[in-house]
C-alpha cells in the first residue's frame, strides 16, 4: 500500500512516500481502508524525536475516517463496510496511508450524513475540546469561558461547544485578522494578544470577577497566569502544561480545579472504560455536527504526497482550521 512514512526521527520534511505492506487486525483491532485522514499539531511535534515504541518506517496521523476492510479475532461490532472514525494510538503505526489498523472499541460509527473528510477532521482537536468543557469541567448554560487560541482546532471547537451549550461569555485570544472568523464560530469577544495583556483584559471583561472556566491550549507559563484570571471556584483544563504552582498558590483563599488533559492517552492505559469513551465521545460530537451545532473547521483538502509539506506550514502556524487528506 502507499504510505507517507519517516525512517527517522526529524522534521516534516524528512517524510516520504514509500510501498509497504498492508496492515493485518489482530484480534480485537480492525483494518480500515483510509478515505480522509486530519493532520494535526501533535503530528509533527512527535516526529522530532519519535517515540520508543515506533518501528521505522514508521506512517505518522492518528485522525481518520474510511470503511472497515475486514476485523480481528473476537471483533463482533463491525464488518466489512461499515463507514467509522477513530482517534488512533500515537505508540502505534499511523493513518497517512491507504489502510489502518486501531482498535474495534475506540471507533465510532459515521452517519450517513456526514462526509469522510469532516468526520476525519475532528477527533484529536474536536474530542481534546468536547473532553475539556462537557467530560472534565461540565459546562454549564450560564457560565463564562475563556479560550486560548482560538483561531486552533481545539479552540475553533471549543467556541462551537460553549456556544451551544448557552455560555454567557465566550472569550478567545487570537491575532487581529482572526478576530471575525472566531466571531462567526460564537465568541463574543477576541482579545488580541498581540497588543493586549490577556488576562488583564480577561478581568476588565468580567468586572474583576473573573471567569468561570479556561482551557488552556498554550504552555505551562500561561497556564500559571490563568489562574488568577479564574473566578472564585472556576476551572482550568491543561493541554499543553499544567501550572507547577497549585498549593501555594496566592491568594490562599481562592479556590479552584486544575484539569491535565490527554486525550490519546486513554490508548494502553489499562482503563477500558476511559478507551470506550472515545467512541462515545466521537457518536455524541458527530450528533451536534449533524444537528448543525459544530461545524468542521475543514479550511483544505490534500492528497497523500502533499502531507509533508502541509505539515510543515501547520508546524510554522501558517494554518487556520483543519487541513485533511482526501485518499
């Protein structure tokens, strides 16, 4: 089958395509014959020093969508056909490819409504967001959020959520020149970090209260920061860093929730029950995008041989929205 695989740990650029064999299901795994696959952020980081787990040539992407090619031992949900997405395994073999394997449990089946490329848009950016605001901080109607980055997969869907969801206050940092599309996505106001201080500014919007919720999709420092941007009892959900000070935080009698997210690493954690909410997860968002409530956020299609180099613009932030390969 064709594949874009790196033999290396490296940058994007160091990725190629090679022929290499098709992958077999084992048992409790299915094989998936790839119709779109979504590129993301993580793609990228991990290449550059690789896992320990990988075997080279090893196929990079973790998002896809495409119709089950045939199932492993003891795999009774699915059968050959049948349209599914899933969030794969980092430790494991990719989804740039033709066909790939992931286990039967964690895929979600695609309704009829939905297309290959929008479902392969959203389970690593898409779920992080639905896992952060409806799983980990159970947002509420009502309730006022900050998002950092929005203009990110993470954020662009975290908008789409809280909006739904009725939150009184969506606030997002972005550049200028995002500030209308994260406006049509459901923020009422965008902070520009570019020439404002964003949690300053944060304080002012909320009349020194400070807001209810914040996920943070940027480091450990601005997750330190967060934290006297929060209202009495509000919470912040980490994907990038959680804050190092947490006990000794000042002043001592503010109390609040540190959520540290990682979305794929429900795969091989031994917690069945966390894998089996990816699929869950995956049926309940697709719900809202069929309903209306969540668009994809896909701004371009590709095909397999374009993949480094469009993982080389997404690694140099030159992306908005979701970039997905169409095979």
């Amino acid at each position: 089958m064709k594949a874009i695989v790196t033999h290396n740990p490296g940058k994007p650029d160091s990725l190629v395509m090679a022929d290499i064999a098709k992958p077999e299901p084992g048992p409790g795994e299915i094989s998936v014959r790839v119709q779109a696959a979504g590129l993301n952020p993580v793609d990228y980081k991990l290449m550059l020093n690789g896992n320990p787990a990988w075997h080279y040539p090893h196929i990079p992407g973790i998002d896809a969508a495409g119709y089950v090619d045939a199932v492993g031992a003891g795999v009774e949900q699915w059968k050959a056909g049948d349209r599914v997405v899933f969030h794969g395994d980092l430790a494991k073999q990719g989804v740039f490819a033709q066909y790939a394997v992931t286990t039967a449990h964690t895929a979600a089946e695609i309704p009829v409504s939905l297309s290959f490329t929008d479902a392969a848009a959203f389970p690593c950016a898409g779920l992080t967001a639905y896992q952060a605001l409806i799983r980990k901080m159970n947002l509420k109607a009502g309730q006022t959020i900050f998002i950092h980055g929005g203009a990110g997969g993470v954020g662009g869907y975290a908008i789409q959520i809280a909006k739904n969801k009725g939150a009184a206050l969506i606030l997002t940092s972005a550049s200028a020149q995002n500030s209308d599309y994260l406006k049509s996505l459901g923020a009422d106001e965008v902070i520009d970090y570019n020439s404002e201080d964003v949690h300053e500014r944060i304080m002012d919007l909320t009349e020194g209260r400070g807001v209810d919720l914040i996920l943070n999709t940027i480091n450990r420092k601005t997750a330190q920061a967060d934290l006297s941007a929060l209202s009495f009892g509000g919470q912040l959900a980490c994907i990038a860093g959680a804050p190092e000070v947490v006990a000794d935080f000042q002043p001592s009698f503010k109390t609040f929730s540190v959520h540290k997210l990682m979305l794929g690493g429900a795969h091989g954690s031994g917690n069945r029950e966390a894998e089996l909410d990816l699929a869950i997860m995956a049926k309940e968002f697709m719900q809202l995008m069929v309903e209306g409530h969540i668009v994809s956020l896909v701004s371009e299609t590709i095909t397999l041989d374009q993949v480094p180099a469009a993982l080389t613009r997404l690694s140099e932030r030159h992306v908005r929205g979701k970039i997905v390969v169409e095979l």
